[in-house]
C-alpha cells in the first residue's frame, strides 16, 4: 500500500477507485465499505484509494461541546486499512485550507483534479466539505460533469443498531466492551508504555503495570475493572486491568493499570497493547487492604472463567 502524506505527492494510477473518510476505528461499516471498493477495483482492475485526513477533523474544526477521542491512533489506523487491501492510502493533512472547502470544491480539487476519480464509493449517510456542504446528492450531481460513478453503501447493523463511530465511542464510555468489539469486529485496544506506579499492588500481591497511553486523544473505556489479554513480545497474557481513580487510596487521578496472570518480569519502559474483553465490575472503595484483596481473587476467578468459556488463550 503507498501513502502518500501530502497533496502534491499524489500519483496518477490507473482508474482510481476512490472512498473517502474519517475511517476512525476502521469498524465493520468500513470494512464493509472499503470491500466494496475492493470488490470494484478488481472487476475493472483499477486502483483502490482510500483518502482520509490527518489530523482527525473535530482537532481542527472543534465545533463538539466535548473533546472527541479516537478509536484508533495513526499508526492503528494505517495497519488495519493496509491489511485490508488497498493500493493508496492519501492522508490529507486537515488544516484551515481543506477544513474551508464547500462539498463541491472537494470533489473537484481533490477527488477529481488531484486523484482522477473514476468510481467514488461512499457511505450511505456520509457528509463533507465545509459545514457539512457535500453529501450524496452534491456527488450524484456533479457525476457526469466529471465523469465518475457513484456507488453508495448501506449500513451495517449489528443486533438492529447500525455501526457507527459515535456508536463505539458510546459504548466503550459506559463500559460496554463486549458491544463495542462486536462493533468493531475485534477486540479493543490501547497501547502505552509502562511507568512507575505507588508500589501498592506488590504489597497487595497483586503487582500492577501502571500504562502511559502513547496518544493521550485515544478513548479509554470508562471506569472500571476488566478482563483484559496484554500483548507483549509477540505473546498474549491473561490479566485484569483497572481504570480509575483507586479510591480505595483516595487518589484522583485517572489511571489504567494492569495485572498479568503467570509473567513476572520488570517491565518498566516497555511496550504492553491491552485488549479489553469484558467488564467485570464498577470501581469501588474499599474499607481495607485486605477486603480489597479478597475482590481482587474474586475479579481474578471471573477473568479466568471469562478465558476459559471464550477458549482464549
């Protein structure tokens, strides 16, 4: 897959099949929406292109009553969209120039000027350009001056909810991991590097890798405790992860650790991706240490439970 990080990089290809988007979480929507594309690339042997922005649009536009979190960082994004078989990747950097483009000043100045379209294959609820100017109807409309087809997709729906992004962040918010995987087609993940913590959980016996997210803007699920495989050194490891403000301790500040069944290995500094498989209870303060360690046992029983029912090793 080439990528290409500015406009003026952009080479010609042959018959661009083209879909455009904000593509966070790359759930099973744009699954289904980036196959299409995929399907029309290999009927007329052009190229799908897939063209998305950097960074994502509400950074820039901020017309939300709350900041935005994302489900997938850069990086996620860009693996997810490559294993999925695209040919071109266009990140379109997303500044005050692209974020003042009408609907119809995007079609023609980067979808067609710059990309060639040939095919736009595009969301069945999808809106663009500036104040949300461009949508279905402005392609259709311009279609035959510029010489591309249209081809719209339907939503996908899991359970009668269709899948959306908004949808996903909803549900990780509350907690609700196990309808937000089935969202996205997989298990959520953070990735972050592990730093010193208060020293608690060795003396509780239940030692904790403490996680500095790399991307602050992606979405933590809300406060609880969790079933949760660690990924480290090419390898999955069983555990229980906490997010929250421990009150037991009454501290307050929000955290994520994370205890691993079966690893004892200082991992300070390293690299741990954790997947959230479900929520095992709320967060709650304890009157002592040792009533929290017996609820700790108990969340350790569950999760192995949990494991062993999914046949997750």
């Amino acid at each position: 897959m080439k990528i290409f990080s500015r406009i003026d990089q952009i080479e010609k290809c042959d018959y661009p099949v083209v879909t455009t988007g904000t593509f966070d979480g790359v759930h099973l929507g744009h699954q289904k929406l980036i196959q299409h594309l995929i399907d029309k690339r290999d009927r007329g042997a052009g190229t799908a292109v897939l063209v998305t922005f950097e960074p994502h649009p509400q950074f820039v536009i901020r017309n939300k009553k709350a900041p935005i979190f994302l489900l997938t960082t850069l990086d996620e994004k860009i693996e997810m969209l490559q294993k999925l078989g695209l040919d071109c990747l266009v990140l379109l950097p997303f500044d005050q120039h692209i974020a003042s483009m009408t609907g119809t000043k995007f079609i023609e100045q980067i979808l067609v000027e710059k990309i060639g379209a040939k095919d736009i294959v595009i969301g069945y609820d999808h809106v663009f350009g500036k104040a949300r100017s461009g949508n279905i109807e402005t392609l259709k409309h311009l279609a035959e001056r510029f010489d591309y087809a249209v081809n719209v997709v339907a939503p996908v729906e899991v359970n009668g909810e269709v899948v959306k992004s908004t949808t996903v962040r909803r549900y990780l918010s509350a907690g609700e991991v196990e309808h937000a995987n089935k969202f996205l087609g997989r298990r959520y993940c953070v990735s972050g590097k592990v730093v010193p913590g208060a020293g608690r959980g060795i003396n509780l016996n239940f030692p904790t890798a403490n996680l500095q997210l790399e991307d602050s803007n992606k979405l933590m699920p809300g406060d609880g405790v969790y079933a949760v495989l660690v990924n480290w050194q090419s390898q999955h490891w069983k555990g229980i992860a906490n997010i929250g403000i421990r009150p037991t301790f009454h501290e307050n500040l929000r955290t994520l650790e994370v205890h691993i069944f079966d690893l004892q290995k200082e991992l300070y500094d390293k690299k741990l991706q954790i997947e959230f498989v479900q929520k095992l209870r709320e967060e709650r303060e304890f009157a002592s240490a040792q009533l929290l360690i017996q609820q700790l046992e108990e969340d350790k029983r569950k999760a192995i439970k949990l494991f062993d029912q999914q046949n997750l090793s």
